[in-house]
C-alpha cells in the first residue's frame, strides 16, 4: 500500500493543494480587502440596487473584492455633493 503526499504542487496551474481523506483539495484563500472603508446609507442602497438591477457587475465586484472600496467611493463624492447642496441652498444660489 502506498502512502500519499499531503501536500502537492501543481505546476501546470500553480496551485497548492492538501491531502483531505482520499481527495486533494485546492488551498484557496479570500484575499483580505486592502481597506476597511465604512459604507454609509449611499453605499447600502447602491448596494442593493447594483444587486437588484445589475447582478452580473455586482458579483464581479465582490469577486474581485472591489466592492467595499467601491461603495466606499461612492458614499464619499455623494456624501460631498449633498454637503456642496445644501451649502449652495443656505447661500440662495440655488433656487
């Protein structure tokens, strides 16, 4: 009877993998987000709407692990285009 390597390179692919049983299975990892930026009330509801209208380019952010700097983004210029508002509102330029 032979015994198995618990551990194995992949050349071909570059991937790692792990005795688990009789089965190798990939070592795979989330890769950590790069910042954590708090989302606000903007960001949550762009959130559910890329969710709800755009599905496909919501789950290429999540997978790329773009999504939180992205509505992160969001929330800020939205956050500064309300504050530029309601400043030009108390100055009356806007009627």
């Amino acid at each position: 009877m032979t015994t198995l390597k618990n551990l194995l390179h992949d050349s071909n692919n570059g991937l790692d993998y792990t005795l688990v049983n009789d089965y190798y299975l990939p070592n795979l990892t989330a890769a950590a987000p790069a910042e954590r930026n708090p989302t606000g009330r903007w960001g949550r509801l762009h959130k559910r709407y890329l969710k709800e209208q755009y599905p496909v380019r919501y789950n290429q952010l999540v997978l790329s692990g773009e999504l939180g700097n992205y509505l992160a983004k969001l929330d800020r210029q939205v956050e500064e285009q309300l504050a530029l508002i309601i400043r030009q509102m108390q100055d009356g330029a806007v009627r």
